[in-house]
C-alpha cells in the first residue's frame, strides 16, 4: 500500500513539472508522414510531364534580398505591402524569405547567364514560399509551389505551353478536374488608357464610398489592384467597371486571339474573365488562374456554364517587363505556379471520400455465396466503394459490420434474390428496403449515393 502511493504522488509530481509544450508557429504546417508521401509521388509525377514538355530543374534560395521583390512585385501589393518576412541578420543586407518565385528565377537566369545560351530556357522549380497572410483554409504563411518559367520568348505559343502543362498536372499527376480562366492585361499603354477609364469609373460613380480601407488607398497608388480585392462589397462595386479587353491594342488582341486560337485547337478549354489581374505587378498581357472543378448546385439548377470559383490552385501570366525592371534587359518570359499543399489537401478528401465504403455486401444461402463474386465484380468495375464479409454466414452477423462502418446501403443477396437475378436494397438509416434487378443494380445506386 505504502508503495502505491508513493508511486501516485511521483506521478502527481511530474505532471506538475510538466510544462506546456513549446507549438509550432501561427500558419505554419507538420507534413505527417501520409501527406508527405503523396506529396512526394505528386511531384514526382509532375516532374516527368514537366521535363516532356522540356523543363529543366532549378532551385533557387530560400533566403533573398528584399530590394528583389520591392522593385519586381510593386509597392503597392500585398505582398509588399505587408506580407513579406524580414530577417534580423548581422551585416547591413536588407533580407527577406522568398514571398513568390519567378522574380528569383529572372534574377538567377541573368546572374548565371542564362541569357547567353540558345532561348527560350525552360525551368520548372518546387519548394517553400513565405507570406505573412492571415492563416485560413488553403492560406498558410509558409506554402509550396510548383512553378513553370519560359524566358527569352515572346511567341504565344509559350503561354499555351505553361497553360497546358499546368493543366495536364493538375488532371493527370493529382487527378483532378480543373477550370482556367484567362485575361490580356494588355501592355503599358493598353493599361495606362485603362487605368484612366477605370479611376473616372470609380470617382464620376460615387463608387469609392463603397470600396474597403485598402481598396480606397489602392485607388491612388494602384487602381488595377481594386479589380483584385476579395471583399464582398468591393466585388459588387466593380460589376460595372470598364474591361481592359476593349482597351488592347492590335498588338495585344492580335497576341490574345492567336492564344485562344491554340487553346481552341488544343482541346483546352477555359472561360474568359475580364477583371482578371493577379495580385501582384510585373504581369502583362497573358493572365490566367486555375480552379478545382465544382459546379455549384445553383449553376445546375439554372444550366449556366461557369463553375464556382473557390480557391485557386494555381496561376501565372506573362511578365515581359519584370527583367527590364530588375536588370535594364528586355527578356519576354512567361510563368505559373501551382500551389501544392491546395492540390494535395483536395487529393486527400477525393482519396478519403473514394475509400470510405458506401454500400456492404451481404450474402445468404449457398446459391447466392457462389453468384457473390459476379455481383462484387459488378461494384468493382463502376468503382462503388465496397466492403463484403464473404465468410460471414448470418445476416445478423453481417448487418452488424454494415451498420459499424456506416455505410450508406446494405445489399442484400440472399437465396431467392439470387435465383431470380434481384438484390435488396437496404437503406441503413431509414432501414427501408427496395427489390432492384441486378442488371439495374449500378443505375439505381449511381442515382441514391
Ligand atoms: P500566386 O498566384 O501568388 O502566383 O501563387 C500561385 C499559387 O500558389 C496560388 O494560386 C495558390 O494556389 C498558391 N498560394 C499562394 N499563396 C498561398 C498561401 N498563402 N497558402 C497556400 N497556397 C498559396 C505567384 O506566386 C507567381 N510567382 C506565379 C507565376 C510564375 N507567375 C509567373 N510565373
């Protein structure tokens, strides 16, 4: 007895030394083993589409200086803004952790001299990116992307080759389903005409009283930027405003129609978005933004084409004047990125969703245990997530495993059922049950589950 509580008043002790474990940062992520993996595989696969279409890898440091970004990315972006990480270093260099990647590619591509050798170059990179953003879903202060860069090349072509290796990424190496939507942001004196219809808009409309904080500041800095801005009351305010596709020059609509001619011919398709600018700078022309596939209920109901746009796993564009600011050179290039933790966390809910087992199939009787291959064969093949407990001979026994693993419906394949080609159709919440012919079996759960 003595021992016990002695033993007791040890434990009591430490748990009182304990001390509140040391977590890790706001917006920052652990990659458990599981996502790590198909994370890896992910970009395993990515590599090989990238390097067919001739991209060459690159990596870039974490760790740049923060006159990099003021000057690529424009004093009036977020990300300069108020997102960018400042190092506290020794020495007088100004440093900052990398908020984006193709402003370090161009950097890079002049420093090695990149420029020299036979254009375009084509590189494609992964790896950690850093925004001070407020963390929400598929916000993270510390994120990866893939990214595509093809500099030395003004040829349109180009931009259908970022658009189409991107996508062909995000269908093949993460299997999923994704709409593009694409803009000309024209060139400097396509957008300096627009930017002057677009300030008339706002000021001869009274429309800045209805603009957020930062849109009204942007308003003067920057007024490409308010056609960027997420609040609800800003997106409303802007319905109306001028679109620079009537502002392009011939350049520019000969540049855009020539793009939507190879896209056309490609078998890719895209909407057209005319308030599409990115939220960073150093574009022109050529914009685009991918989003996951998902018609809203509504748009169904009423047939209308366009999907809802939720997060964007992707984007890019062209940023033929980025090396001119940067290095004094013209060097035409165009881009994307993908953000990876995004496609990685929609391929984990489609991986969970598509393993969770929907119906259980239940046998009964030495007739229907004999045709029970055939018909598991059937869910097989229309890839209906199945459990089945073959050895199981009661129905009792096997009612009780469907209704552990929550399966929507139980089939029922019993004696009579499977001389006469029927199955039961258990619905396990409401515990109704229906008779379907087996040849009807797949419509019927396509339509229930
Ligand atoms: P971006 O649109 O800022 O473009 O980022 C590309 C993708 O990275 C986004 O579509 C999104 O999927 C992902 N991403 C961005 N921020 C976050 C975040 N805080 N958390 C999670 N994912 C995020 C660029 O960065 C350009 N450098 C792309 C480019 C390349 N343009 C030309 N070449």
């Amino acid at each position: 007895m003595k021992g016990n509580n002695a033993e007791e008043k040890n434990k009591e002790e430490n748990e009182t030394k304990k001390k509140p474990i040391i977590t890790k940062a706001k917006g920052m992520k652990d990659i458990l083993s599981e996502e790590y993996i198909l994370k890896d595989t992910f970009i395993k696969k990515a590599r090989v589409i990238a390097k067919f279409y001739g991209f060459k890898p690159i990596q870039t440091p974490h760790i740049e200086k923060e006159e990099l970004f003021t000057a690529a990315l424009g004093e009036a972006t977020d990300i300069v803004e108020k997102q960018m990480y400042h190092l506290k270093v020794r020495g007088k260099d100004k440093l900052v952790l990398r908020p984006e990647g193709t402003a370090p590619i161009v950097r890079s591509y002049v420093e090695n001299g990149m420029h020299t050798q036979p254009q375009p170059v084509m590189l494609s990179y992964n790896g950690s990116f850093f925004r001070h953003e407020k963390p929400q879903k598929g916000r993270r202060r510390e994120f990866q992307q893939l990214g595509f860069e093809i500099l030395g090349t003004n040829d349109t072509i180009n931009d259908a080759l970022i658009i189409k290796t991107m996508s062909t990424i995000l269908e093949e190496a993460a299997g999923l389903k994704t709409s593009i939507y694409l803009n000309s942001m024209g060139c400097e004196e396509c957008r300096s005409k627009y930017k002057k219809e677009l300030i008339s808009y706002y000021t001869q409309n009274k429309k800045t009283k209805d603009l957020c904080k930062d849109c009204e500041r942007r308003r003067k800095i920057n007024p490409l930027r308010l056609l960027d801005c997420k609040e609800e009351k800003c997106i409303q305010t802007r319905q109306e405003a001028p679109q620079i596709i009537n502002f392009l020059c011939d350049g520019c609509t000969k540049n855009f129609k020539e793009l939507l001619e190879i896209l056309d011919a490609s078998d890719i398709s895209y909407y057209l978005d005319h308030f599409l600018v990115r939220g960073l700078d150093y574009y022109s022309q050529t914009v685009f933004e991918f989003f996951v596939e998902e018609k809203n209920k509504e748009d169904e109901k009423e047939k209308t084409e366009s999907p809802k746009k939720v997060l964007a796993l992707g984007g890019g564009g062209r940023y033929n004047p980025l090396a001119e600011i940067l290095t004094g050179r013209d060097i035409p290039a165009i881009g994307g990125a993908l953000g990876v933790d995004r496609i990685i966390s929609l391929m984990t809910k489609r991986k969970k969703s598509t393993s969770t087992p929907k119906v259980f199939f239940i046998q009964l009787g030495s007739e229907a245990k004999r045709k029970s291959l055939q018909t598991l064969e059937l869910l097989r093949k229309s890839k209906i997530p199945t459990r089945h407990s073959l050895t199981k001979n009661s129905l009792k026994s096997q009612l009780k495993i469907a209704s552990k693993l929550k399966v929507p419906y139980a089939l029922i394949f019993g004696q009579k059922e499977a001389l006469e080609d029927n199955i039961i159709a258990r619905n396990m919440e409401t515990e109704s049950q229906e008779i379907i012919p087996t040849s009807k079996l797949i419509d019927y759960l396509k339509k229930k589950l």
